[in-house]
C-alpha cells in the first residue's frame, strides 16, 4: 500500500470518529424544544412608571416610592454603567413611538359619523402641511365653509367642535365619553347646542373661522394635544364667547390634560359644561371670566 493510500485511510477514519462523537438531537427531543411564542413576551407599556422602582436598594425607599408617584416624570430609573438600563431605554423608545403615531396618524374616516358630526377639511392638504404651516390649520376653504352653511344650523347657544389636532389618538380615546357627557350635561341645563362639527387638520383658532361663519354664543373645540412620553391620548378644551375672526388668546378658557391619567373624559365633560353655562350667564371667557 502506498503512502498515499495510507493517508487516505487515516483521514477517513478521523472523520468517521468525528461523526460518531457527535451528538444528533432525537426527534423527541425536537418535538419538545420549546417555541418562543408571542403571546410570552413581555409587554413593556403594561408597566406602570410610577410604580416601577428599579434603584437597587435605596437609601429612604419610603420617599422614593412618594417622589416616583408624585409625577409621571422618569425619575429613579437607574443605570448600567454611564448607559441607562435596557428596559428603561426600550421603554423610552416605545413610548416615543407611540407619540410619533399620534402626531402622524388619521383619525379613521367614518368616526365623525359615529357621533353625527358634520366632517370638513381645514386647508391643511397632508401632515407636513399642518405641521409645517399651522395658520393653514386656522382657516376653511369655500367648499367646506358651503359644507357647515348647509349642514349646520346658525346662531346656536353653543357650538360644538372637535379636531384631531396634535394627536388622532385623543380623539378616539376620548370623545366617546366626554361628548355625551358635554352634551347631556348642557342639554339638562336648557341649553341648545348646534351640530356637532368635526374638523380635520384643525387648530385651535378654526373655533374663529366656524364662530364668524355660524355666529354661536359660545364655541368650544375639543382638541388633540401635542403628545409626550406621559401619554399620548391628551386633549384640551378651549372655549370663547363670540367667537369671531380676530379673537385674542386672552379671550379663551382651557381646560387641558384631559386624559385617564388626568382628568377623566367623563368628569371633564361634565366640568365642561358646568364652565360653559357660566360663560354664558356672564356673556365672557378667558380673563374676562374671572
């Protein structure tokens, strides 16, 4: 035999004895390797901030627990290092996230519906729009202006509107308590309201625009505020007596941080309409009120 040959069978006997110290997984064993299933993973928005104390061993835990339930701040996070933890890095970035869909989502097309809301268009086209030009979000074009003439009665008490705003997700976490409550609470104190109007792309002085339009005693939108880390289903109520086309700021009344971890949609609407009842038994708001 020759050297070659010899090698030959001195290799294939290496790899025979390799494949043999091998271990095969059965497939019994296959059958039960366990499956990462999505319905395990954790949940990082399910944990409460304000609750969650990840400082190891702190020195006054009492006043720690007082401090992080004071304020839905994030503070007491603690750190890896000169890092902060990975839990608390992803749940920063979750919850940007979530802002970001808000400021960047659409109320659903059929929602005004739902509540009987008249729907129009401020001259906001897209979101860069109404982001990048808000006196575009202030004003209605002739076409949506015929819309409330036709669909809304002139001269109301009060006059009702909502607007996406900063946040869709307002909107839609909201009004379905706080306008029954808004409504039932006005209507059981003698006052009329007008149709309900719902403007897309909208801010704040639109209520100007809609006032000098249909001539209302008192205006009130209900407004998607600018999303935080806190929440993203804030809104605000901003109200005005004689709404009109030149109105200041100072004329207005806000309620804001109207959310489940403020003050509820329900109480809010019921505030609401107590507040708005006395805007117009003293025929002002804003620092006109007080």
């Amino acid at each position: 035999m020759s050297l070659e040959d010899n090698v030959r069978l001195i290799v294939e006997q290496m790899l025979k004895d390799m494949g043999k110290g091998k271990s095969q997984p059965s497939a019994s064993s296959q059958a039960t390797a366990p499956i990462l299933d999505e319905c395990q993973i954790t949940d990082l928005a399910e944990i409460d901030l304000q609750r969650y104390l990840q400082v190891p061993s702190p020195a006054n835990s009492a006043l720690y627990a007082e401090m992080k339930l004071s304020t839905p701040a994030r503070i007491g996070v603690w750190r890896c290092g000169p890092r902060p933890l990975t839990d608390t890095l992803l749940r920063f970035r979750a919850d940007h996230a979530i802002a970001q869909d808000s400021v960047l989502g659409e109320v659903p097309e059929d929602f005004p519906a739902k509540y009987g809301m008249v729907s129009v268009q401020s001259l906001c086209q897209s979101k860069d729009e109404y982001l990048t030009r808000p006196d575009l979000g202030r004003k209605l074009d002739a076409e949506n202006l015929e819309i409330l003439r036709q669909g809304c009665q002139k001269g109301a008490m009060v006059q009702i509107i909502v607007s996406d705003g900063l946040s869709s997700k307002a909107v839609e976490a909201n009004i379905p308590n706080l306008l029954p409550a808004l409504t039932q609470g006005l209507e059981g104190m003698g006052v009329k309201l007008g149709t309900t109007i719902f403007v897309r792309g909208g801010r704040v002085a639109v209520m100007d625009t809609i006032g000098e339009e249909l001539k209302p005693e008192v205006a009130v939108i209900l407004i998607g505020e600018r999303p935080g880390l806190g929440t993203a289903e804030s809104m605000s109520a901003y109200m005005g007596y004689n709404p009109r086309q030149g109105m200041v700021e100072s004329e207005r009344t806000v309620i804001s941080n109207i959310h489940k971890g403020g003050t509820p949609a329900a109480e809010a609407g019921a505030h609401l309409a107590s507040l708005i009842k006395k805007i117009l038994d003293v025929k002002a708001s804003g620092v006109k009120l007080e």
